[in-house]
C-alpha cells in the first residue's frame, strides 16, 4: 500500500496539509486540529487519485519551530514520536518472538518476563497465531 508523506504547518488557527508526489502533484488542505488532519488530507487525496480514503496510508508530521515552543519542547515531541515508533515495532515483531521463545522450550512465564507482558499475553498471542486460528 502506498504511504503518503504529509507536512501539517501551523498557519494562524489553521493547520496547513501538504501532500507531495500524489500523482505528481501536491495535494494540500486544511484542518483546524490535527485530530482530524489524517481525514482532511485523505479525502483530498483520494479526490485527487480517484479512489477511496482507506487504499492508502498517510502518515502526518506537524513542523513547529523554536519560535512556537521551546527546543525542550521540540526535543520532547521528537523523543515521543522515537517511543511510538519503537513500540509500534515491538508490538508487530511480539508474535514472532513468543513463538520462537516458545520453540526454545521457555514457559510461558519466563517468556512473559523476558518480553515484560503478562503471562496470560503471552498465552492470548499464542492462541492467536496458532494454525488455523481466524485472523
């Protein structure tokens, strides 16, 4: 599935959207809050390629600067994006890892410390990538 980079750009109480390479062109749009600036730049996009708003992803970067807040601020945003990215990952590479410590002949108690997850977790992942378990 195509990702959509997207620039949202404080502008006055206006977040500008900006959409780039879409088809070749830029996309741009606006939003009054970023909780709903991934539905405004998705249905601008999908007008723009003719499809529906869910056959891509989009992925939002609000660009502030030191002269809206703080670098500590800044600093801050930047490490919380890092953490979201990194547990993303954990939770998407998690099934893999339970199946192999499983394998390994690890309990599920020691596999649920080893991951820092409870030991009913551990168990639920289990069941939930088991063979001919529906997805």
């Amino acid at each position: 599935m195509t990702t959509y980079a997207v620039t949202a750009t404080r502008d006055g109480d206006w977040w500008a959207l900006v959409a780039k390479n879409v088809a070749g062109r830029e996309v741009a749009s606006q939003s009054r809050r970023l909780d709903v600036a991934e539905q405004v730049i998705r249905e601008a996009i999908a007008l723009v390629l003719d499809v529906e708003p869910n056959a891509f992803d989009v992925t939002i970067t609000p660009v502030l600067d030191q002269v809206m807040v703080s670098q500590g601020t800044l600093d801050l945003l930047g490490l919380r994006r890092t953490l979201a990215d990194l547990s993303d990952r954990a939770r998407r590479g998690t099934p893999r890892a339970v199946a192999e410590l499983r394998g390994a002949g690890l309990t599920v108690r020691d596999v649920a410390e080893l991951l820092g997850v409870t030991p009913s977790r551990v168990s639920q992942i289990e069941k939930q990538n088991a063979p001919g378990h529906p997805t």
